[in-house]
C-alpha cells in the first residue's frame, strides 16, 4: 500500500523494486482521499489478492 496526497503511485514501484530486489510484489493499492468511507472494503479487497 502507497499513501498519497493526490500525487498517485508516481514511481514508488519502481524504487522499491530497485531497493528491494528480492521481495515480492503485489499489485498496489491506491485509494483517492475522499473515498475514505469505502477504505475497509477495498483495502481487504485488496489484501485478499496478495498471494500468499
């Protein structure tokens, strides 16, 4: 999960693979601010498609 302002993913994947090249990584998850009523939902949505 990535935590923004407004500015998207920008290139937050691209570093942590560069930092980080023997982790996985899932898809990200990226959530505009004003959607917070739905954050529980789409953040187990979420964690429910990491592989495990």
């Amino acid at each position: 999960m990535v935590t923004h302002g407004g500015y998207g993913l920008g290139d937050s994947l691209s570093v942590l693979a560069r930092r980080t090249p023997q982790a996985r990584l899932a898809d990200a998850f990226s959530m505009p601010a004003p959607q917070e009523r739905q954050t529980i939902t789409l953040v187990m949505d979420w964690i429910g498609k990491i592989p495990r």
